[in-house]
C-alpha cells in the first residue's frame, strides 16, 4: 500500500473537504426545503433526490471509469457537486431543488466511485480496514465539524447560505484533485479493457450470490444511515422546537463520537474481522434510534443521536470494505459501481420512509421504523453474510 502521507492531498484531504461542506447542508437542507413546502414527504424528497441522481448514474460511472480515468471522473464528479451546491442556494422554486439534488447526486456517483477503484488498487486485504476506515474516518472529521458551522452560518446569513459556501469548499476540492491526482494503470491485469456493460453483466452473474446477501445487508444499512440525516433535523425542529444552529450543534456531537472510532473500526475489522465491527454497530445504532421518540429536549435529543454516533462509528468503512473485498480484480470499478447502486437504493429509501411514515403517523412512529430496519441490517449481517477477512474461496474474490 502506498505510504499514507502520499494519500494525503490525492484522497483524504478533498474527502474531507467534501464531508465539511455536505455536513454544513446537513441542519440546513431540511429547514431549507420546508420554507417551499409543507409536507414531510416532499421534503424527505428533496433529501432523497441525491440519492436518485446517485443511484442512477452508479453504474454508469462505475463503467466510465475504464473510458475516461480516475482523475477525469473524480474532477468531473466534484465540479458537478459545486455547481449544484451553488444553485440550490439560488432556487427560487421547489421543483428547482430537486433538478439540483439529482445533479449533486450524479457529481458524487462519480466522486464515490472513482475514489473507491483507486483505493481499492492501492491496498491489499490484509490492511484495507484500516486504509478504507481511515477514508472512512477523514469523512467523519468533515462531517463532525459541518453540521455545527452549517447551523451557526444559517442562523446568521440565513437558510440559504450553507450551499454557497459549501459549493465553494467543493471547487476547493475539485482544484487539489486537479492538481495532484495521478492517473495510473490499475495494479490488477484486465482491468478496464473489457466492454463495461459486458463486464458488469458477467461481474453480477459471477458473484450473485455475494451481490443478494452483502448487496441486502447494505441496503439496510445504508437506510438507516441516510434516514438518520432527516430525522434528527425534522425531530429537532418540529417537535423540540430547537433551531437550526442547536440542530447543527446535535449532529455535530453524534459526529463527534463518530468520529472517534475510525481508527478502533479498522483495527476490529483487520484483526478480528469485518463482522465483529458491522453486527453489534448496526444494533447500537438501532437502539439509539429507538430512543429518539423518548426525547423530550436538546439534552435528550443529544443522547440518542450520540449513541446512534457511536454506532455509526463503529461501523466506519465497513461497507467500503466489504464492498472491496468482493469486488473481482479484473472488474474493480464495474464491480463497485453494482456495489455503490445497492447501498445507494438504500440511502434513497431511508429518507422516503422517514417522510411517508411522518405524514401518515408522526416522526416518532418514523424514527421506531429506522430501529427495526437497523435491527435487520445487524441480523443480515450476523446470519447471512460470511466473513471476508477469511482467505477467499474461488478465484476472483478478494
């Protein structure tokens, strides 16, 4: 693996600016969209319309990434961020905001994507826990100090101004990418030189199994996850009465613990293996979601998000890992464009059940909802998914 400080510019340090400027939108994005409409379930749109963009453009970026290299993806991927960062500020309608969320979620699809081939290339299975949970744990330090300053800017200057200077902390971002990433040749022989959708084809065909049974547990778990990001800002607001800078203050301190465990995850997952770190996580998490119902203030509010923090960091770079290590070395970026369109499914569905649910019965019949799917995700794990610190069984899996 490359020494770490070499990734520094190339990976962590735009991941990390990205994860601020997302953070800063996390607090905001919610409100910001309530001053269109006055439904949950539109709202929860609104969040979810990333994830659309995302799941659309999955695999497509997964396949353009043999065609135009890393760099031209990742480069591609962080302009598009930026500019529908910028224009979400400046939508004067609600339908804007969702034009402009599928845009930032095809700019991440290739941002996510391009950044996982190359880190998969660079690390061998024996140390990519800690390598992916360290990726994990740049994007937890962005995302512990965001939330705080997105509320604190957008109980200043207003709702809008999160997303302009969150567009700006993406184009910083897209610069470093420009200046120093290196395109180079996959290490793996074969990669990139097969048609992509025949590749792909034959990559789910070959390793379906792995594909229905990981593919599962990731979308739970990315449901959980992404509802989180909703619920706590809508809780927060509408039934607490908080404002949006306390808001930002409550996800800040969830990501704090969060970010916390980054280091301890990949040493569990190297050591003990991937399901020592994914099984009890999920379950925390599932707890503290439970808890959200029972709170009554910003105290208690903090408490359960901190303990859904603690679970979630638990966690750090799980996915990213296991995603890794079933991915074929002839079929990297096709295999993780499939990898990336399942977790992205559930990211998309987490917010939408958030909304529905909080129309039909309140958020806190919602928030129970996210407790029985993070409940799920931990039996999925714990009974169907095998452990894949274990030297793999055919050729083709890591």
């Amino acid at each position: 693996m490359r020494d770490r400080a070499a990734l520094l510019l190339p990976v962590y340090l735009p991941t990390m600016l990205l994860a601020f400027g997302q953070g800063m939108l996390v607090p905001a994005l919610p409100l910001y969209a309530g001053t269109f409409v006055d439904s949950f379930s539109l709202i929860s749109l609104v969040v979810t319309a990333a994830g659309i963009g995302t799941l659309v453009a999955d695999v497509p970026a997964g396949a353009m990434l043999a065609r135009i290299g890393r760099k031209r993806a990742m480069i591609i991927g962080t302009m598009g961020i930026a500019v529908a960062t910028a224009a979400m500020g400046a939508a004067s309608q609600f339908p804007e905001l969702i034009v402009y969320r599928l845009v930032f979620g095809v700019g991440s699809a290739l941002w996510n994507i391009s950044r996982m081939a190359y880190l998969t290339d660079v690390t061998t299975l024996a140390e990519r826990g800690r390598a992916l949970s360290a990726f994990g744990g740049v994007s937890r330090i962005g995302t512990f100090v965001g939330p705080a300053v997105g509320g604190i800017v957008a109980a200043q200057w207003g709702l809008a101004m999160p997303f302009f200077v969150a567009a700006a902390i993406a184009l910083a971002a897209a610069i470093i990418a420009i200046r120093t990433v290196e395109e180079g040749e996959s290490r793996f022989p074969g990669g990139g030189r097969h048609l992509p959708w025949s590749t792909l084809a034959r990559t789910a065909r070959n390793h379906s199994r792995e594909l229905i049974t990981a593919g599962s547990a990731q979308i739970f778990v990315q449901m959980i996850r992404a509802g989180r990001q909703l619920i706590v800002p809508l809780y927060g607001a509408n039934v607490l009465g908080l404002d949006v800078a306390q808001v930002g203050a409550i996800v800040s301190i969830s990501a704090a613990i969060d970010m916390l465990l980054f280091i301890p995850a990949g040493v569990v997952m190297d050591r003990m293996g991937r399901k020592w770190a994914t099984v009890p996580s999920f379950a925390i998490m599932a707890v503290g979601m439970a808890l959200i119902p029972l709170a009554a203030d910003f105290t208690t509010l903090a408490l359960a998000t901190g303990l859904i923090g603690l679970g979630n960091g638990m966690s750090s770079g799980t996915m990213m890992t296991l995603g890794a290590d079933l991915a074929p070395r002839d079929a990297i970026g096709e295999f993780m464009g499939v990898w990336r369109l399942v977790g992205d499914a559930g990211s998309t569905g987490g917010p939408f059940i958030v909304g529905a649910i909080a129309d039909a019965a309140g958020l806190g019949v919602a928030a129970l909802t996210l407790a029985g799917v993070g409940v799920v995700a931990s039996l999925t794990l714990a009974v169907f998914v095998r452990e894949t610190l274990r030297p793999p069984l055919r050729p083709g899996i890591a």
